[in-house]
C-alpha cells in the first residue's frame, strides 16, 4: 500500500497544499500494457505514478511506435491538461505495473491557476521531461541499440525500489521502436558482460556501475537536468 507522498511531486507539497488536493486523489492500480490514455482524445485525470512506470509512445500511422519518455513516482502523467492542451498526440501505457493516484483534470487546472508550489513544480517538471523527450529523440537517432537499452533500463530502475523490472519483449520493443529480435539480442550482450539477467521479459540489474558504464551520455545529461530542476525529487 503506498500514499501520495510516496510520488515525490506530491510529498513536495506543503501539509496546507496536500490537505486541500488529498479528497481528489484516488489510489488506482495500474496493470502491465494499460493504455492510461491514447492519442488524440481528451484527457480526464492526471495520474502520479507511486509504485508504476508509465511509458509516453508516439504512434505512427503505420501502428509502428516509439518511446518518448518514461514517468514514475518523480513525476506525473497528463501535463497537457494543466499546460492548457486538453489533448496530446501521444500515447500513455504501463511500462511497470503498480499503483498510482489519479485526480480529476479540473482539480490540477484550479490548483496550478491558484500559484504557489503546485504551479512551480508542473513547471519545472515539465521542463524536466521535454529535457528526457528532446535527449531521447537525439539518442534514438545517433546511439547503437546497446546503449538506448542501457538508458532505458537504468531510467526504469531509478523509478522503483528494486533492481528487478517485469514486462514484456512485446513492449520493450514498441518502446524501443526495434523488432524484438533485437531486443534479446541486445538483452543478450548485456547479460553476458554480467550487467544483467534476462528471461522473457523479466530483467535483473546485476551490475549498475557495468550498465552506466555501457550506457550512451543522455542517461547522465537527463539525470542531472532532473536533479537541477527538481532537487527535492529527483527519482534516484
């Protein structure tokens, strides 16, 4: 069982804040491959993820898709309804099953009108994620499949209290926009050099030193831009 302030945006919030959001809040489980929502169509709540991992895809026409970025319990899900959107052309879909707490969309449009530390902090958290969207299209572009798998997995561990992290090789490759051959493949690399265990879907980080190590620069360059602009919850 977990509570808001176990999302560190929401633990960021004065006893004053909280208690005025805290009615609205609804604890929701979040199963594996859940689409939060899709594209196109006009979101309801926002969602701050505790203990689950959302993954935001761009879907192309085609069906074919790739990941933008991933939220967890240092962020929230949905910041187009408080940014003035309404809509996104993106997908949302559980990465890591688990738990979050959702809030209706006029609630977080009232409370970000209202100032203070809800405002500022959708606002440099939103700046965070444009940062991880913006590295991870360059990263996409320029860096072998080893290394976009290594950021990948080491942004998921930052998200959750275990080194373990359960899903699918379906949805490790729509997130990585490869085939999944390509993913055991590059799952495989990483377990023989020891950084990993890899069956199915179901991934241990052996070596974390091994996997950064491996690892292209935008892990880091996203790293630190979270920890400047959120110092007080950033998600290691």
């Amino acid at each position: 069982m977990t509570t808001p302030r176990d999302n560190h945006l929401l633990a960021t919030l004065s006893g004053v804040e909280l208690e005025r959001i805290e009615p609205h809040l609804e604890g929701v489980e979040m199963a594996l491959g859940d689409v939060v929502y899709e594209s196109g169509r006009e979101l309801s709540h926002v969602y701050f993820p505790t203990t689950s991992i959302v993954s935001l895809l761009y879907v192309l026409e085609s069906g074919a898709s790739a990941e933008i970025a991933i939220v967890g319990r240092e962020g929230v899900v949905g910041v187009s309804i408080f940014m003035g959107g309404a809509t996104t052309p993106n997908r949302a879909v559980v990465q890591s099953a688990g738990l979050a707490y959702r809030m209706p969309a006029r609630v977080i449009q009232e409370e970000f009108r209202r100032g203070g530390t809800m405002q500022h902090l959708m606002l440099r958290y939103t700046q965070s994620l444009l940062t991880q969207m913006a590295q991870t299209a360059v990263c996409n572009r320029h860096h072998s499949l080893d290394q976009q798998l290594c950021r990948w997995l080491l942004f998921s561990i930052d998200r959750l209290d275990t080194p373990e992290i359960n899903t699918t090789q379906e949805l490790i490759s729509n997130m990585l926009g490869v085939r999944r051959e390509g993913v055991t493949e590059a799952a495989g690399k990483l377990q023989k050099a020891g950084a990993i265990s890899y069956r199915r879907g179901h991934i241990k980080v052996l070596d974390r030193a091994a996997l950064e190590k491996m690892s292209c620069e935008c892990y880091e360059v996203v790293r630190r831009e979270t920890d400047r602009l959120l110092p007080f919850v950033a998600p290691h």
